[in-house]
C-alpha cells in the first residue's frame, strides 16, 4: 500500500476540522477521517471532499442507520464503525464504498470480515497489548486485513506495520490537544510529517 497513515479528526469545531485536515494533508497524509461525533462531521466531509482533491475523505464513528445515509450522501469515501453491524456492512458493499468495522477479539474480527467487511478496524488495539496483539493475530486469523486504532502513536506506529498491519488510525495521538487548542498548524503540520517519514519504508 501506498498509504498507511489515516489521520482521524475528532473536530469539537467546524473550522477547526478544515484546518486541521489541511495542516495534515499538507504534509502529505492522504486517508482522512471525520469522526461523526465532530462538529457538523456531514459538511465537513462534504467541503473537505471539495478542497482535497488529491486525498480520500472518509467517516467514522458511524454507529446508526441514520448516520450512515447522511455520510453517504456527504459523499464519504469510506466508512468506519467501533462495531460489527452486519446490515450497514450489507449495505455499504451494495453501494461499493469501502467499510471497516470495528473489533477486538478474534470471534469478533472474524465475525466482520465474514460479513463482508474490507478491512476490520481493531480497537482499542492498547487493551490487548498494542502491536504485539496484532503480531499474534497474524496466523490464526489467516491474513484478515487489520487497521489498529487507540493507543497507535508516532513513536509506535512502524511497530504496527511490522507486525502485520495494514494500515494504521491516529487520532489524539497526531492530533494532539495542545496544538489544537493553540491552532498551532504548524506544529501539527510536522507531527504529521514525522508520521509519513516513521512510515515510508513500508510504503509502496
């Protein structure tokens, strides 16, 4: 893969999610998603959609039906959920978009790839041991294509990708309250690159 890095923005403020998709696209980070527990998460899709042309803009955090068709129709590119729904898998695969449940254990990684999903998210990949957790799933479970997310950072994250990883999901950890609060894109905008550079010898 190309890209192994999604940045997940968590935005409490419309204007603040535009930056700071900006800042990390900038960078050069190209998998971007909007939480559905941010700031109008709909129309942040749909204008980032618009301006980052060059980026895949996706939704997370979609727990409900309702959720669903308003990240569809906000024209998301791929959809994350914390859990396995075996209807809204159903669904996204008829549409064609790309979806990725979320899991923990290994019934549950099983559980949503048999249902259809393209990759499985597993969260909150630190509960169980980090990236030795995904190192130990690699065999049993076959080759299932896994996103950790929740307690990646940019230190850890090549770690990820040894043990088997797909791809990874940083939120907080990238994100960090502190340059939020103080709009230092800047700052964000070279926490961003560290992660692109911790990554490139795994990206192809």
């Amino acid at each position: 893969m190309q890209h192994r890095s999604i940045a997940v923005i968590r935005a409490p403020e419309f204007e603040l999610g535009l930056e700071m998709a900006r800042s990390v696209a900038r960078a050069g980070i190209k998998l971007i998603e909007i939480t559905w527990n941010s700031d109008r998460p709909a129309h942040l899709i749909a204008t980032l959609r618009q301006e980052l042309t060059d980026c895949t803009i996706g939704a997370g955090t979609l727990i409900t039906q309702a959720q669903f068709t308003e990240a569809i129709s906000a024209d998301a590119q791929f959809l994350f959920s914390p859990h396995c729904d075996p209807d809204l898998i159903s669904r996204a695969k008829t549409l064609g978009i790309p979806i990725v449940p979320g899991a923990l254990t290994p019934t549950e990684i099983i559980t949503a790839w048999q249902a259809g999903a393209n990759s499985v998210k597993v969260f909150p990949v630190h509960s169980l041991g980090g990236a030795s957790y995904i190192r130990s799933l690699q065999a049993p479970l076959h080759g299932i294509p896994l996103i950790p997310t929740g307690g990646v950072s940019i230190e850890n994250s090549a770690e990820f990708l040894k043990a088997g990883a797909i791809a990874l999901g940083l939120s907080s950890e990238l994100f960090l309250p502190s340059l939020i609060h103080d709009r230092n894109w800047d700052g964000l905008h070279d926490r961003a690159k560290a992660l692109i550079n911790q990554l490139a010898p795994y990206c192809h």
